[in-house]
C-alpha cells in the first residue's frame, strides 16, 4: 500500500503493483509487440521488390520504433494507463497524484522503455524498483507515474467465533475507547483473526501477544487480566463495528430531509412542490369544473368589486323604473312634461 495526497488533499491509500505482475504484464506486452513485428516483416518482404534498399531500412526502422514506443504510448493513452498486459493482470499506470496518466507521462515512459529494457534488457528497470518504494521504474520517476493494482483478492470475513464480543468481556467492552487506534493497527488485528487457523500454535501465541500488546496501547481501559489475545482483539474490532455502524446510521439520519406532520406527508411534502415546476400555463383554469366547488362553499362576499383604474369617469347608474302604474293595452300613454321646457302643454 502507499499513501498520496489527491488534489483535493485527501490522502489515499492505493496498492501498488507487485513486481512479479508487473514481469508478467511485461511478457505479455512483449509477446504482443514480436506479433506485430514479425507481420510487418512479413508484409516488408512482400513489398520490398518496389522499394529500393534506402526506402526499405527508413520503413524497418519507422515500424520499430512504433511498435516499441508507439504501442504502449497509444494503449497507456486511450485506456488510462493499461496496456494489454496490465489489462490483463489487473494493473493500470497513475500520476503520482492519483489521477490518471496523461499522453506526455506515456511519451516519456515510452522513450524510457526504449532505454532501460530493449537496450540494456531491463536491468535498469529491476535494480531501481527494488530499491522505489512504490516499485517505480526510471520511466516512471521521470514520468511521475507508478503502477497500481487495479483487482484485489477479495477479502475473507472474520471467522464467526471472532466477529462478535466474547461473553466475559461484555462489561469491559461497554466502557472501552477507541478514539487512538490507528487504521492499519486495526487492520494487522484483523488479519490475524483471519488467518488464526494457519498459524502454528507458536506463532499464533507469539504474533497475537505482539499485536495485541499494540493495540492495548492505543486503547483505553486495558483488558482484564489474563485475557486471550485473540478474545482481546476480537472484541476491540467488535465494537470498532458497533460504533461505526451507529455513526453512520446518525449521519445518515441527520442528512434526510425533516417531514412535515400530516397522513400524506411522507408521499407529499409540501416544500417539493414549487411553483416553478408547475407553471400555470400547464393548468388551465378549464380543467377546474364548477361541480368540484360549488358556489356555497364560496359566497360573494368573499370577492370584492373590481376597482377601476384612476383617472376613469364612473358610469351613470341605470334609471330608476316609473312609479305610475303600467299602461292599459289599447290607451294612449299619457305624455310627460318635457324635462327643461317651463311651459304649459294643453291636453289634447
């Protein structure tokens, strides 16, 4: 495993590569590239009657240097650092970064391979990742790239009798504080339950003694006397999980959305429907049909007169009716005074 630091400073632990993958990934890289060489000989030989000798060695050597630098430049760049060999066995190239190689990383790893394993068969290569960390090449340490193993082995549960508190350790176990024990302690402790049943009894005695004796001294209160290491460690990594577990359930509780009160509240919150989702233009006032609200429910008093705008002359109120009895059908209708006129009109 090796740490680095992502660009957004979060630090990552990714396996590296192996060395004997990385041989193996190689061969096949190798196997590969002899397939195209030897059919571009072939196909050199077949039009060599129409080259002359100069045009012929420009082509050998042009298909050469494609095939050993071209290949794994063009795989590395369109597959994010695999060739067909790490394809193969799992691997992938990255920036020392994380992040995904780039087609100048390629180049340069390209060149490098040209050097450090055509030309001097890749004894450069061999002596200086045993002596990188990350099993770094010249190509990749003038690249800034390492190899990563892409597939892991999946990893074996704990063996049920280690996966829950021991019994006797229950009281302790409730008191216990976990807030110093590191990740890989926890990880070493883990792996020892795991592979318990392999060990001799020997070693089982003296790596669990060991182990533990680490993981006591980031944990508080110590275990009570006379207790297995293996009971010890089983009961730590219990509650690691028990406590893990009840955080994630509180974070996830405290990252849902409060529901409203109400029977339908849980299908219809009312803070989900906002009004820009449903545009009036959508729903016409055509679809609302006056039998789903009668007019009881709304009396007239609950709509005002519409005002007029400012400025406007009012109308004039309609004439009030005649007070005189109607008209007999077949008489004349006795005329009125002319509104205005000041004089006398004779009956007629």
């Amino acid at each position: 495993m090796a740490e680095l630091v992502s660009g957004e400073a979060v630090v990552l632990d990714v396996p590296c590569a192996r060395f004997p993958s990385r041989i193996i990934a190689l061969i096949i890289d190798i196997l590969v590239q002899a397939a195209l060489a030897i059919t571009v000989a072939v196909w050199i030989a077949a039009a060599s009657v129409h080259l002359n000798p100069d045009s012929a060695l420009a082509v050998v050597v042009s298909s050469a240097f494609l095939i050993i630098v071209g290949y794994p430049v063009i795989f590395e760049t369109l597959s994010r650092g695999r060739s067909l060999g790490k394809l193969a066995l799992g691997l992938r190239v990255v920036s020392d970064d994380g992040g995904p190689e780039r087609f100048r990383q390629a180049l340069v790893r390209g060149l490098a391979s040209l050097v450090e394993i055509w030309m001097f068969t890749g004894a450069p290569a061999l002596i200086c990742s045993m002596v990188s960390a990350r099993g770094k090449r010249l190509g990749d340490l003038f690249a800034g790239t390492f190899v990563i193993q892409e597939r892991l082995p999946r990893r074996a549960a704990l063996p049920p009798l280690f996966a829950v508190i021991p019994p006797p350790l229950t009281g302790w176990a409730q008191m216990l504080e976990l807030s110093g024990l590191q990740d890989h302690t926890a990880e070493q402790a883990a792996s020892y339950l795991r592979r318990f049943a392999e060990f001799t009894p020997a070693a089982r005695e003296e790596l669990g003694q060991r182990i533990a004796a680490a993981v006591a001294s980031q944990v508080t209160p110590p275990p009570p006397p006379g207790t297995p290491p293996s009971a010890f460690l089983a009961a730590v990594l219990a509650v690691r999980r028990q406590r893990e577990a009840a955080r994630l359930a509180t974070q996830q509780a405290a990252a849902a959305p409060a529901q409203p009160p109400g029977p339908y509240a849980a299908q219809y919150p009312p803070a989900q429907y906002l009004p820009a989702q449903y545009p009036p233009a959508q729903y016409p006032p055509a679809q609302y049909l006056p039998a789903q609200y009668p007019p009881a429910q709304y009396p007239p008093a609950q709509y005002p007169p519409a005002q007029q705008p400012a400025g406007t002359i009012p109308s004039a109120p309609p004439p009030s009716a005649p007070l005189g009895a109607p008209p007999v059908s077949g008489q004349r209708a006795p005329e009125t005074q002319p509104p205005g006129s000041g004089g006398f009109a004779p009956p007629l």
